[in-house]
C-alpha cells in the first residue's frame, strides 16, 4: 500500500514484519512471528487429517475444508461408523463421540454420499448440514469401514425418490454424487460406457437412504429428475450445478444439497425421458428432431456458468435446434420446452456464438442475455445438431419493425447537480416502484437496537431476490424507517411486523440490485443507531448483488480482479475470504510462503517452516473457491537482514545463498500443492522505493531477482516473476522505475508489478492516466524486448487519494463523496483494462482507523482494525460486483476518444472472451453529464446502470445517444463494425 513517508516511519517502528508487508492483505495468514490467542488465531490454521485403524479409516476437516475417505485398491466404503459436523468430535479414530453440538443429519448426508464407493469427498459446510450451533467454528469428523462391495446400508424412511424407472437395490452398478449448494455434482461412468439411466436425483435437504436407495424428503424441486436427466442421459459424464438458478428453490432459506444416483451402460440401452408437448421456438420452421436423435448434442448451467457444446471430431456446429435462458426449461434432449420466462435474444446470441464452430462456450449471465425476469435465479439450455461445414444453417434474422422515428433518449429529467444515474430511454422491466406514502403508524418510542437479519448479514449482502429485515429489539413503539439509494433518495418506506418478546422485522426491498442506505424518519437518527467504527451514526446499509460467484476464474482461465483485506466474521476460513464471492474477485495473494513468514526465528527455523507447511491450509480453500494466488515471497527474517530499525522491512539479505537455500526448499512445494493451476505468479519485493523502501544497493536488488528468477524456473518452467512493485503515480514513479530497468531488472522479470494508488483527479484526467500508463509500458517492453504484462497489484482511494480531486464535483452533496468513492476505485480498474492491464487488485476490503476511508466496506467493529467480524457495504461494493463481472471475462478492445468533443467523458470497449459479446462502459466524471452518441450498428441494446439493473433500449438507424453521469453505464448487443472508430488498446503481453 502507498504510505506517505511521514505515516511510513511512524508504522515501520511500531508494526510486526507481517503487518508491514501485509498491512491489509492476508493479515493473520500466519500467526507464527506473533504467538496469539486472538479471534484471528483461530481462523489462521484450518487442516484437514486423515487417520486410519487396521479397520477404521477416519477424517477430519475444519468448516469449509474437504473430507476425503479412500479404501485401500479393490475396496468400497461398506460401513460408516461414526459422522459428526459442529463442535469438535471427542475421543480418537474408532471410537469417537459427538462434541457439545452436532447436526442432526450428520451420519445419512455422509451414508448418502459414500456407502458403495472407493472413496467419497464431502464439504464441511452449513450448506450441506445445516448449522447445527450459529456463531461457532465447525468441524466434520468420518469414521468409515471398507471391506468387500457388500454394503451396510441404514433402512430408509418410506418416501421413495421419484424415479424415472423403479429404482433398483443398491449394486455394484450404481454412481452417486452428493454436492452443496452452489457446488457441482459430476457423475462419471466407467471408459466406453455413457449414462442410461437416472436412478434419482433429488435437490433439496439432504436426503436419506444410500447410494440405490436415496430416498427424498419433504424438500426436494419436483423438476429435479428431468433436470438432471436432460444433462445426463447418453453421456459419459456429466456436471450439474447445485444451485437455485437450475431447480427453483424448493425451502427458501434452508441450504440445501443435490443427490445423484446414475446407472452406467451402453450407448444403445439408454432410458429415454417423456417429452413435455410444446417445443421450444427455434430460428426456422424445422421441426425439433425427436429427443431419441443421436446427432443432439444438449448442455445445461445454472447462471453464471458457462455451456460448452462440443462436436465428435471433424464436424461443426450446423444448427442450434433450441436455445433458451430464462427458468429451467422442461421436457429432454432434442425437445427442450421453454418457459414464460425466457430471453428473447437467446436463439440468435447463441447461433452468433456457435454455428460453423467445432466447440463453443457461452456464459450463463444477463450480461450476455439480459433478464428476463427479474429476481429469478435462470439457467442456459442449449440443443445442437453436428455435420460438416458445408450444411451450417444461416440464421434468419428476426423481423423487428422499426419504431415510429422518435429521439434515440427522451428529453431526460432535469438532472440536478448531484451526479444522478438517469433513467434509460425505455421504462427498465425492473423499475423501482413509485415510492408509497409514509406508513402510518404511532410516533416511536422506547428504547432499541437494530441490526439486518438475512443469509448474510455480517458482510450486509444480500443476493437479489432474497429476503432480508430490518430487526428491533427493546421496548415501546417501533420507529419508523425508510430505505434511500445511493443518492439518498428515498425508494421505500418499511412497515413493522411484531414478531413477539419485544421484537420487530421491517421487510427490506431486495428486487434492484443497487447499495441502500436504511434511515429512521422519526427521532434522533444517532441516537437510534449509533456509529460505530468506520460506520456514520444514523444509518444501516445493504447491497444487493447477484449470487456468489463460486467459480470467478471460470475454472482459473480467467483473471483480473483481485483483493486485499480480509474479514473475520464467525466460521471464517484461514485466508478470511468470506466476501470475496459476492464481489467475483478473481485473485487473492499470500504471503503464507514467504521467508519471514516461513522462518522467523533462526534457532527454529527448519522446524517453524515444516510445521506451517505440514498444516497448510491454504491450497484446499483457493482450489475449491476457484481463485487464484499470488504467492507474495517479499517478507524476509529478521535474523536474516542487516536491519537498524528493528524491522525487516526495505532490507535485503545479509546472506545471498540463505535466500537461495530457502526457495530451493519452498518453491517444490508450492508448485506440488498448487498443481491444479495453469500457471503460478510470485511477486518478489513490496514497494521498494528508493529512499524509504528499499535500504540496499541497486546491485543486490539485482541480485535478489536474479536469484529468485532463477531458482523459481528451475522448478516451475511457466511461473510467472513479477516485481518490482514500486508505488507511485507519475514523476516519482517515472524515476524509480527508470532506473531499475537501466540497471537491467527486466532480465529477470516475466511481468510489471505495480502500486499506482493515483489520486482521483489522476485517474480522470486523460493526460495524466493515458500518458504515465503508456510511458511506463513503453520502458518496460524497451527493456525487456518485447510486450510486458502489468499488473496492479494494489490501488485505491483513502482519504488522501480523494482530497486531490482538482474540478471533480467529489462534494457537491452529502452522497457524492461515496459515488465518487466508487467511481475512483472501479474507473481506474475499468481504465487499466482498457490499458492492456492483467491484473487490477482492490484496496481494501474494510477500513482500518490508520488510513480512513480506504475500504469498500465500512468496518462495523469497536476494535476498527484489520481483519473485522463484520462489516457493513458502501456504494463501492454493488458497483464493483458488476464490473467485475464485465471484467474477468474480457478483453480490452479500446476507447472512443472525446466523443462529440467531450474530452473529460470516457467510452470504453471490451470484448467478452467466451461469449463474444461486446459491452460498452459510459460515464462522465466531471459533473457536466454529457450526452454522447455512439454506434451500435444493431436495432436494440441492453443498457445497465452502474450495478447491473437492465432494460433494453431502441435505437435507431443503429445509433444510441444517452446522458451520462459519473456513475458508469453499461451496453451490450453492438456489432463488431459499430467499433471501426475505436482507439484500440495497447497489448497485453499475456
């Protein structure tokens, strides 16, 4: 982080190594240099052991940690004696008893998932359990017994799973799969044979039974077999998501698991599920082929996922027979039914997407699509048909009449001088509603305290469509309460319902996905909430935002947006990445492997490191949360530096061949336990500015690199080395880094590692963004010879950074300093991908009281320090979400410079990598709300405000004028020829 000199002396004296060099990122990724019996020492080691009897084979995983059973070769899993999820089991493998809680359904989930099999996987999760003891940190503890396939399996309750076939006694034949929420289920069949049958298939809680035998409960989506039999049936393997988007949601508010059960055959005894009657719309008047057709080739996700159709070898895609993305649709491959709700741009995206190409893959998201019906999880269903390339189908485009001639944006709302989002040039589907009158109720009175009441109200998110509240507690009349947007403008006034013993619940609006301010409209607003940490007095806030998203990297081919920060609410895993999912942060860095982490007294060293490493936690969170890593290596002992201070920091080895030794022990490891990632990237130095940050000589900085360079090659050939990460924005940074490159670091670099921390009147001004950026990148690749890709590894806005705000309206009103907040943190992520950029990493999570205002969400703690138990959102929070999911997925395709002669108004271009779908993003920082023109070469677009909110808009003779404002603006749907104006971006080196 970019520290002034004068707060830099100060915190170097009074912080441990750990907090210097991770000041707000992983913060209590290690407690080893600090001894601690703080809340942070119990999230700091989450550890998964496996343990085995001549008979037991038992395993323990911390909450959000994998359990693994395996039997030894030709075995199955025929008993499990003992399965407790909650408070710490008691005893030892084969004999152990429940701790003080335990989760009811403990032992069927687990019976369920791994009776019959070699080996069985289960999250430790409240998703899959429930959470039988709210607030504490939980464990799953298995004791199993494998022998030969005859199996003990529990008597089931009498409800049978409905089937599409009678369901057969547990065999030797049957594959089942049990998967959280928002995991996957893949059901895979042994080489040369393909799914014939769905034997069951339940979403819901979990069920009971075994594997041949799961037997539903009263919470099961009636549209789960057909579900998972349009998925399935006639492959050789199939994923399904576990997921509301895919099955509706049958228990809202319970977490709930999808059960799998499948036969495996041979391609010709495949079952073949009833049809519903009415087909699915298609580009011509074909006839949809029958679903026994073996040329169909029909995917299914949930949203946010990804389709991917694939045809046998030597073919192309000819024909897409149905396309529809919307709720799930109903009948099977070859005759997919769509419902009501269904995107009307589906077919024709799709055939943009995939016709003539062998393969392709289209992203389940609105923002490919729109939404079709708001608040309704959706899921993408595609049916295809292979053959050659000469018999590809043309698609017809759809008659759209031109509307009667009207002005491209209606005469808009005089705009205030507070940069106000304006409304889109057609009425969006999911418009807020005109706001009611007050409600009526007695004046407030008594004594109260409030707090939000939903899925997850320690960070204040709430997905869209969920239910949230308003609660009160105490005694007297309840207050009156309304809800403001981010303009402070009021949406909704909440009505109190008695809920018994002094409590009341205000039904919160979640429908628009947006950042909302809760205020009293009656007494004294501080005194009835009053601030607390970094949160203002008067008021609570909330963010509605879509899902988490479990998979930010889709499958880590992708990366752009990353965090610093972390949080440590109740149950947090070690690397306290509890937000991460609902911004899509596609990147977080560690310093778990550095030298000063690993070793921090000399005497113990070896004995230090080796039990850190023997009890990592980190490797099972990052695979399963599909983020990637940067492995932060710049901590060094201070045993091993020459330091005057008392701290490591800005140091260099005393000892070269130390620094050797210690990567040619570390770096095996980290490439053997993060094998599950295309490529590794390390970061070697933290801000070594010249005269406050790096105390050595430019010879052994050089030194240090070469080394590191070379002994991270040696072991992982395609790592990517980044450095040297100095921070500043403009002349300072011109000369420090200037003279590294002359110095010949660039040799031993594979990318740019950058703190740019620009102020905001930086960031919005093109002659100092476009040109620093652009010098910067050209000394880069003159030294090096060719594209070098940059990464920003830290930026953001404190209260320094949006004091130097030159002309910028940051405090025209009470709320503009929030917008523009946001507006500096997601303009420069949105300009550094338009600059070629790999990587923009957010600063930071929460605010801490020694630099105010740097985090996205406001810390909700007494302490108002690192790593806060709750935090609450600011505008920021919403708004990043939905660039980052433009982002992640992207590439840079360029900027229309000054449109219309507006030089202080930004257009910018980007290119999904999947999909193929462009998106335009619109906003005016300056406080003129400019009206521009762009082309569009199409006859609509999906226009979306800065958090995601979209309706479709016309736009005739393919021309699209819009009023902008400084909060950003999203189109999708242009053609690729509405781009020939473009200033393309520079190369990315990648």
């Amino acid at each position: 982080m970019f520290i002034k000199l004068s707060k830099l002396v100060s915190l170097a004296t009074a912080l441990p190594m750990t907090m210097m060099i991770m000041s707000c990122g992983a913060r209590f990724s290690s407690n080893m240099n600090q001894g601690s019996s703080t809340s942070a020492s119990s999230a700091t080691y989450r550890k998964i052991m496996a343990t085995a009897t001549s008979a037991d084979i038992c395993a323990t995983a911390d909450e959000y940690i994998s359990v693994n059973n395996t039997c030894p070769d030709g075995q199955v899993i025929t008993q499990v004696k003992y399965a407790s999820y909650g408070a710490a089991a008691n005893g030892s493998c084969g004999s152990y008893t429940a701790g003080s809680c335990n989760a009811d359904n403990t032992l069927s989930v687990v019976q369920a998932a791994c009776l019959g099999q070699s080996s069985c996987n289960i999250n430790a999760n409240n998703g899959v359990f429930g959470d039988p003891c709210p607030g504490t940190a939980k464990v799953l503890t298995v004791d199993v017994v494998c022998g030969s396939s005859s199996v003990t399996t529990p008597a089931p309750t009498p409800v049978p799973v409905p089937t599409a076939t009678p369901a057969p006694s547990p065999t030797s034949a049957d594959i089942c799969s049990v998967a959280a929420e928002h995991s996957n289920v893949s059901s895979t069949c042994p080489a040369g044979q393909v799914i014939t049958n769905i034997v069951s298939a339940t979403y819901g809680t979990a069920p009971t039974g075994s594997c041949g035998a799961f037997v539903a409960t009263s919470c099961n989506a009636a549209n789960t077999l057909s579900v998972v039999q349009n998925a399935c049936l006639g492959k050789s393997s199939c994923n399904v998501s576990a997921d509301n988007g895919v099955f509706g949601d049958p228990c809202s508010g319970t977490q709930k698991v999808l059960a799998v059960d499948v036969l495996c055959g041979s391609s010709s005894s495949v079952a073949t599920p009833t049809p519903a009657p009415v087909p699915v719309p298609t580009a011509t008047a074909t006839p949809a082929p029958s679903p026994t057709s073996s040329a169909d080739i029909c995917s299914v996700a949930a949203e946010h996922s990804n389709v991917s159709s694939t045809c046998p070898a030597g073919q192309v895609i000819t024909k897409i027979v149905s396309a529809t993305y919307g709720t799930a649709p109903t009948g099977s491959c070859g005759a997919f039914v769509a419902t009501s709700c269904n995107a009307a741009n589906t077919l024709s995206v799709v055939q943009n997407a995939c016709l003539g190409k062998s393969s392709c893959n289209v992203s389940a998201d609105n923002g490919v699509f729109g939404d079709p019906c708001s608040g309704t999880q959706k899921v993408l269903a595609i049916d295809v048909l292979c053959g050659s390339s000469s018999s590809v189908a043309t698609p017809t485009p759809a008659p759209t009449p031109l509307p009667t001639p009207v002005p491209a944006t209606p005469t808009p709302t005089p705009v205030p001088a507070t940069p106000t989002p304006v409304p889109p040039s057609s009425t969006p589907p999911s418009a807020p509603a005109p706001v009611p009158a007050p409600v009526s109720q007695p004046p407030g009175s008594g004594s109260w305290t409030f707090d939000l009441d939903s899925n997850h109200n320690t960070f204040g998110m709430v997905a869209i469509g969920d239910a949230a509240y308003l609660v009160a507690s105490g005694s007297g009349n309840p207050y009156a309460f309304s809800v403001n947007d981010e303009n402070q403008k009021i949406i909704a006034y909440l009505t109190p319902v008695n809920q018994g013993n002094g409590t009341y619940r205000y039904a919160l609006p979640t429908s628009r996905y947006g950042y909302f301010e809760i205020r009293p409209t009656e007494g004294n607003a501080s005194s009835l909430i009053p601030g607390i940490g970094s949160r203002p007095a008067g008021l609570l806030t909330y963010a509605v935002t879509q899902a988490p998203d479990t998979n930010p990297t889709n499958d880590f081919q992708d990366e752009f947006a990353a965090i610093q920060g972390t949080t440590l609410e109740p149950g947090a895993n070690a690397l306290g990445t509890g937000t991460f999912p609902w911004l899509g942060y596609t990147t977080y860095g560690t310093g778990y492997y550095s030298w000063g982490e690993c070793e921090p007294n000399q005497a113990t060293a070896a004995t230090d490191c080796a039990n850190a490493l023997a009890n990592d936690p980190n490797p099972a969170i990052y695979q399963n949360s599909k983020i990637n890593p940067i492995f932060y290596m710049n901590s060094l002992p201070l045993w091993a530096v020459n330091s005057s201070n008392g701290s490591a920091f800005s140091y260099p080895p005393k000892d070269m061949s130390q620094w050797q030794a210690y990567l040619d022990y570390v770096i095996p490891k980290i490439v053997s336990r993060y094998s599950f990632l295309p490529t590794r990237k390390y970061q070697i130095t933290w801000e070594p500015n010249q005269g406050w940050g790096w105390q050595g000589t430019d010879a052994q900085m050089l030194q240090l690199y070469q080394i590191a360079y070379t002994e991270i090659h040696k072991y992982d050939p395609n790592a990517v080395v980044m450095g040297p990460t100095i921070t500043g924005f403009g002349p300072e940074m011109n000369t420090q880094f200037t003279n590294y490159l002359n110095e010949g670091i660039s040799n031993y670099l594979d990318a740019i590692a950058w703190h740019p921390y620009p102020s905001l009147d930086q960031i919005f001004q093109p002659t100092q963004e476009d040109v620093w950026i652009g010098q910067f990148r050209g000394f880069a690749n003159q030294a090096k010879g060719k594209v070098m890709p940059f990464y920003a590894t830290e930026s953001g806005m404190s209260d320094y950074e949006m004091s130097l705000s030159g002309s910028l309206p940051v405090n025209a009103s009470p709320a503009s300093f929030n917008i523009y907040h946001a507006l500096g943190n997601v303009g420069m992520a949105l300009l550094e991908k338009k600059d070629g950029f790999a990587m923009h990493e957010y600063f930071y999570t929460a605010d801490y009281s020694a630099q105010p205002h740097y985090g996205l969400f406001y810390n909700c703690t007494s302490a108002y320090t690192y790593g806060p138990s709750k935090t609450s959102p600011k505008v920021d929070v919403p708004m990043i979400r939905q660039a980052n999911i433009i982002l992640n997925h992207s590439n840079a395709m360029g900027q229309l410079v000054a449109p219309g002669g507006n030089a202080g108004v930004y257009v910018l271009y980007y290119q999904n990598k999947h999909s193929g779908v462009y998106t335009v993003a619109l906003f005016d920082p300056t406080g003129a709300n400019a009206t521009v023109t762009i082309p569009t070469g199409v006859s609509s677009v999906t226009l979306m405000d800065a958090f995601g909110n979209a309706s479709t808009v016309n736009t005739p003779n393919g021309v699209l004028t819009l009023k902008l404002s400084a909060e950003p603006q999203y189109v999708q749907g242009i053609s690729s020829g509405a781009l020939s104006a473009v200033t393309p971006s520079p190369a990315t080196g990648l």
